[in-house]
C-alpha cells in the first residue's frame, strides 16, 4: 500500500466531485431532506381523530370521561350520537373512526373502524391513558399498571423506534448510491488501464476512492444524526459519538458493496439495477421497519448477514437504552462492519484487478 | 532486448462465445529503438499492449519487459518504468490540464517541482492551451495530446503508445516524431500502435499485425526489399495474400 498514490487517487476523485456542483449539492441535500421528510411524515401519533363518545344515565363518569379525552389533541369528541346503532351507522359511513360507550354499569365499549391498526391503537392508547387517570384519582388501584419502563418513555412514539433504523437506512442507502457507478465509465474509457500503467495496486484505487467519498459521508452522517436528535426530539442517551462512528462504519460497509456492484456492472444502468436487491434486503429484513425477531427462522440468518441489522439494533441500544461497548449488540455491531467492510474491500479489489 | 514475447496466446470469453484475439503471438523489440505496430483494428493490438502491461494475464506463452517477466515481483512494469497511453482518450473530463498531469505526475511519485517543471515543457511542446483549461472542454485533437503528455510526463524508460497521432496535425505530428526519435537515441523504447501505413515506416521496425498473428517484423526497408515492393503497403497486401491462400489450403 503506497500512501502517495492514494492520497492521489483520493485528490483526484474529490476534485472531480467538486468540480460538479449540481450533483455535489444534491449528494449533500439529499439525505437531510430524507431524513426530514421521514421525521414529519412517519411515526408521528396520529391527531384529529373523529370519535363518538355516548354516555348513560346510570353512571356519573363519563363528563370525568370527556375531559380528559378531550384534553389531548389525537381526538375529536362527538357527543351527539345517542344510540350504539347511530354511531355504528356513522363509522361504517366512514364518518367516525371510533364510538366510546359507557354502560350502564359503569363498563367502557369501544366501537371501532379497525381497518388501521396504527388510528385503532392510538385511540385504544387514549382510553386506557383516560381511565387509568379518572380511577387513580378516586383512588382505586387500576387492574393492569404500566410501571416505569427501564429503558424509553411510558407512551413510546413509534418514530422513536422507527428513527434509529431510518438513520441506519440513510446513512446506508446514500453510500451506496454515491459508490455504485465508481468505476463503470472508467473501467472502460481506459482511464483505470492508466492508473494500473502506474503500477498501482487495486486496493490504493479502492481505498483512495473510499477517502474522497468518506469527506461526503461526514456530512452526510452529521446532517442525518443532528436533524433526528434535534429536529424531531429523538432520544439520545448514549454517547453520540458512537452514534456517529457506528454512522460512518455503516457507510463504509455500503462504499465497499457499491464499489463491489461498480467492478462488475457493465453500463450505469446495470449498476442501478444490482443496487435494487441489497436496497430492498435492507429495508425490509434488516429490523429498520419491523422487528427482526417478527421474520421466519430461515430468514434470520440473512437478516444478520447484513451491516444494516447490527447497526440498527445498536443505534437502538445507544439511543435509547443508552448502552455502551460493555454491551455485545453494540460491540458486535462495529466489529461485524469492520470484519463486513474489510471482506468486502477484499473481493471488490479481487474484481476490479481481472479483466476479463 | 526491452521485450520479448514468444508463443503468447490470449482470448476472451469461454466455450461457444470464445474468441481467440492473439493466437501464437510472437515479438522482440530492441532496447532504444521504435517499434511501430502495424494492423488494422481489432487485430489485437491493443490486447498485447494490455499483456504486456500485465493488465491481462497470458494464457500461454512468455512475456519478458525490461528483463523481467511480466506479473513477477522484479519486473518493473507496471510502475514507474512505463508510460501509457491508452487508445481512448481515457481523461478525466471535469479535471483542468493542471489537475490531469498533476494526478499523474502525484501517481508516479514526481516531486511537484518536477511536475511544474514538466507541465511547462509539455505544455509548449504539444502545443497545449492554457493548463488551467478543463479536459472536457478541449477538441479532439488537444484531448489526444495532453493523453500523450501523461504518457510522456514522468520519462520513462519504456513508453506504450496505442494511435497517438490520431486526429494530430502533420506539423505536430511530424515534431512528435522527432522528440520520439531523439528520447528513443537516449535510451527510450517506445512502441507505437497505428494503422497509417507511412507512419509506420519511420520506425526502427515494423511488425504487421492481423487477425492476432505477427505477419511479419523487420526493419521498412527489409521487409519491402525481397519483394521488390516500393511501400509497406504492398507488402502488408502481399502478406495478407498469402496467408488468405495458406488458410484455404
């Protein structure tokens, strides 16, 4: 490994990112718009749910009822409805998502349009959260208490879940993206035959390639992290810069893939092309949208052979949980992207060297 | 003997979509000399400059640079010893003139003096624009000489020129030569690619090329002299003439 030619190599690449500013802009752009839109778009608790509430006479609990249903703003009460048939009339109408009924022994009913799992538990979180307060301060000992969580919020928001698997997605995704046509022009315009003509070895292109790309990957993975932590109040109760170090070994790992895809793709096309499967593999069994443990057992070993799947459940671990490297998720997850990233190198500098 | 290579054979591709590019392949340039390689495209020129850079692997056959055997730890080629310049442009368009020999210059471990100093009288010689002009906004024919300034730019002992005179003017041209000619004097060996048949015949030797076989080698006026012929061209028509019938036998 010659130093001087990678750094070179790397001067080289940089000047020729530069030198383009529509697609410099669009690299650094790109990802905090993502992050944004996510943040404003998924995961928040739903509001303004249209619900009926329909009290009895027998029982005095339901204007205790009201209020504190009335109090948040995830629903909108009716009180107009005076039967269970009006209201059940007015949600298969699509005009209301739930009916609250209060017996006349003192029971709750509840109504629903359950065809949205996320409306329907927002509105059951609701009710449960209402009564709970209405017993505890006439002192009854409610049946079923949430004590307090050892590690997240009572009232966990699912973008608080959700987050640190869409930072591993970005941070993922855009290394991916900014590698993946490397060499696919230069592979055949003969400019690499010349860098090879210099006695260069095929790692010194790969790892010069990697440092240019990692000066993007900086700004890229300290955009995404301060606009979830600070933007949308996600909880970071580990160290951030594990958060930050773990961010950028994820970008490696996915550098070395989409350099990997360049070495063999033959045109830009197909190279977009090959990125599609590791894209989806990621998104959808790497634990960023659903829980790892929620996939059938013959899936599971392809969901940890992926860098994206340590990495979520470790940012998980440090966000949330506020773990350190006393922990084996964590540890596992940076020595699983080193031993990842490395490999990877490796075979995609085997690749690149045959010509054939 | 700057290179020798014997038997070599190199194709592309397996089975039914093999195709055999150089076919018992067989060359000896001498060290100081011009060694211009004669044969229309697609005769395998370009994948025995390939070979001999170690960019592909031989199947068969030897290959011997600057006195060591190619892919061997002691062979200086790849490296500093060989300048190369590629058939295609093969230049970075978003980078200025500056930026392209100063990569290079940077890949051959040049001092950046050494580059300034360079790029000064490259600039000069091949008639360049300004080095601050970006690659991609150049015409052909200047994109083909700062292709050739690469190649030129670090002093190599060996220097692997794949048609580098296309779309250059006469004049230029003609000083090309020349600076090939007096740096050969020195020392250089420079094997150049063509398909102009006069511009070959400048050279010390001539090897004709077709269909991945070496027709023949020898310096113009040998390989003319036996058949009475007055160009290259005949001689090159009169060698492809026979193996056509040698083939049909």
């Amino acid at each position: 490994m010659n130093l001087g030619r990678v750094r070179a190599i790397a001067a080289r690449k940089f000047t020729s990112l530069k030198r383009d500013h529509r697609t410099f802009a669009f690299i650094v752009i790109m990802p905090a718009i993502q992050i944004l839109l996510f943040g404003i778009a998924i995961g928040q608790s739903p509001v303004g749910l249209e619900v009926a509430v329909i009290s009895s006479e027998a029982t005095d609990i339901d204007d205790d009822l009201m209020a504190k249903l009335g109090a948040s703003d995830a629903l909108v009460l009716h009180d107009e409805y005076t039967s269970v048939g009006d209201a059940r009339t007015a949600i298969s109408e699509g005009n209301l998502w739930a009916a609250i009924v209060v017996t006349d022994s003192g029971g709750i009913e509840i109504h629903l349009d359950n065809s949205n799992q996320q409306v329907s538990s927002t509105i059951l979180v609701e009710v449960r959260n209402a009564l709970t307060e209405i017993l505890e301060e006439k002192g009854v000992t409610p049946p079923l208490e949430v004590a307090d969580p050892v590690y997240g919020d009572k009232d966990p928001a699912f973008i608080n879940f959700l987050a640190p698997g869409i930072i591993t997605l970005v941070c993922f995704m855009f290394s991916l993206i900014l590698t993946t046509m490397s060499f696919v022009g230069e592979r055949y315009d003969g400019t690499l035959d010349r860098v090879f003509a210099a006695g260069t070895q095929p790692s010194e292109v790969l790892i010069g390639h990697m440092t240019a790309f990692t000066s993007i990957l900086i700004g890229q993975v300290s955009t995404v992290i301060l606009i979830a932590v600070y933007g949308f109040d996600i909880p970071l109760n580990g160290n951030p810069l594990m958060v930050f170090m773990l961010a950028m070994l994820l970008g490696w790992s996915a550098m070395c893939i989409g350099m990997f895809i360049s070495t063999k793709a033959t045109s830009e096309f197909q190279a977009i092309q090959l990125n599609m499967p590791f894209m989806f593999l990621v998104l959808l069994v790497s634990g960023i949208l659903w829980p790892v443990e929620a996939l059938p057992a013959w899936l599971q070993p392809i969901s940890w052979g992926l860098p994206t799947t340590w990495t979520a459940e470790a940012f998980r671990s440090i966000m949330i949980r506020g773990w350190g490297f006393e922990q084996t998720v964590v540890a596992g997850a940076f020595v699983y992207n080193i031993v990842f990233a490395g490999i990877m190198l490796m075979v995609a500098a085997k690749s690149l060297k045959t010509q054939d | 003997m700057a290179i020798k290579v014997g038997g070599l054979i190199r194709g592309y591709g397996r089975g039914k979509k093999r195709i055999e590019v150089l076919q018992d392949y067989s060359m000896r340039v001498e060290r100081g000399t011009i060694y211009g390689l004669l044969g229309p495209s697609g005769c395998g020129k370009t994948t025995m400059l390939k070979v001999i850079l170690g960019r592909l692997r031989p199947e068969a056959g030897s290959v011997e640079v600057l006195g060591a055997e190619v892919g061997t730890p002691e062979c200086t080629v790849p490296g500093s010893a060989v300048g190369y310049s590629p058939q295609e442009i093969a230049l970075y368009e978003d980078l200025t003139i500056a930026d392209t020999l100063l990569f290079h210059g940077r890949l051959q471990q040049m001092l950046p003096q050494q580059i300034a100093e360079r790029q000064e009288w490259l600039i000069e010689f091949l008639d360049l624009p300004e080095a601050g002009r970006q690659i991609g906004n150049l015409s052909g024919g200047q994109k083909r000489r700062v292709s050739l300034a690469v190649a030129l730019l670090h002093q190599p002992k060996l220097l692997l020129l794949d048609e580098p005179t296309v779309g250059v003017d006469p004049e230029l041209r003609y000083r090309i030569w020349q600076h090939l000619r007096e740096i050969a004097d020195a020392g250089t060996t420079v094997i150049i690619t063509t398909h102009y048949i006069d511009e070959a015949s400048k050279a010390d030797c001539v090897g004709m090329m077709r269909d991945g076989i070496l027709l023949a080698e020898g310096q113009p006026q040998e390989l003319m002299m036996p058949h009475g012929h007055t160009s290259l061209e005949e001689t090159f028509l009169h060698l492809c003439r026979r193996t056509n019938v040698k083939e049909v036998e």
